[in-house]
C-alpha cells in the first residue's frame, strides 16, 4: 500500500483498514509462533503498512486542529 493511496481515501476507510491490518498481523503472529507462517516478511509490511496508516491519520488530526 502507497501513501499516495492512503491520502485519496476518508478517515472512516483508513480506521476500518487499520483495524483489519491489526486483526491480520494478531494473526500472523500468532501462525509464526506455531511454525505455520511460510512468508516472514508479512510481518514487517504489515507493521509498515499500519505506520503509513497511522501517519496518514496524524497528519490529518494535526490539519484539522490548526
């Protein structure tokens, strides 16, 4: 996922993908600790993902205080 992605969609979408890519990453945690996870790397981009959603979110909250 792009940042440029996450700028062209509303707060709502973003809240509701990150609350999904949480829900993801539990899982995929949880499939690395059984020894069930055959992409390592998942991890990480969802983690990357969920901080570019975050950012997204943040800068957002700051442009509306000002």
């Amino acid at each position: 996922m792009k940042a440029h992605e996450l700028l062209t969609r509303s707060t709502e979408e973003l809240e509701n993908e990150l609350e999904s890519l949480k829900e993801n990453l539990f899982n995929q945690k949880s499939r690395s600790i059984l020894g069930q996870l055959e992409d390592t790397t998942l991890i990480g981009k969802i983690r990357k993902d969920i901080a570019r959603i975050k950012t997204v979110l943040r800068a957002r909250e700051l442009d509306t205080q000002e």
